[in-house]
C-alpha cells in the first residue's frame, strides 16, 4: 500500500471529512508510483478515474506518526485554493471517497 506524507493541517482537515482531495504535483515521482496502484491510459499516463484505491497518509515521516487510511480515486485538474492548491496549476488529485483512522 502507498504511503504518502502530509502536513498536519491536510490531515486534520482530512481526518475529520472537511478536505475531499490531497493534491500531489505531476512529476515522474508520483507518475511511477501511482501508476503502480491506478488504472492509467496507455502512453499518455493519465489516469482512468476507474478505480478505488487505499493509501495511508501520515503526518510526518516517522513509522508512529498519525496516519489514516484513504480510498480514494486518480484525476488529473487543478486544485482548490482553500485546499491547499496553487490557482490554476494542473494536479494529480486524489478524490476521496472514504476515510478510515488507524
């Protein structure tokens, strides 16, 4: 399963159901590794939106930091701003569906 780091202002918003997507900028790093988990269209990398996937979040880097469990959906679009999102900057958005606490 992903394990992806967040600050503790996401997490929180997260946790408690207020924030519906993370966002993560499109590079090779996240290319590779959420096109290990999610369905993406051949060659261009774009993901389908087809499938749900569980990632854990942990608020920090330690393996005793807090951490929930996401499912969630791949899309690719810009962001909110009160999310977290630069206006108008092109993201991969993790659509979140559920969240379960560890």
């Amino acid at each position: 399963m992903l394990t992806l780091p967040i600050k503790r202002q996401w997490f929180e918003m997260i946790k408690d159901g207020v924030k519906l997507e993370e966002y993560r900028d499109i590079t090779p790093y996240y290319t590779s590794r959420f096109s290990n988990i999610f369905e993406m269209f051949p060659y261009s990398k774009i993901p389908t939106g087809l499938d749900k996937q569980r990632i854990l979040l942990r608020n920090g880097y330690s393996s005793t930091s807090p951490t929930i469990e996401i499912v969630c959906t791949l899309d690719v679009g810009t962001g909110r701003e009160e999310w977290g999102a630069a206006p108008g900057k092109m993201y991969y958005i993790l659509k979140i569906t559920q969240v379960r606490s560890i």
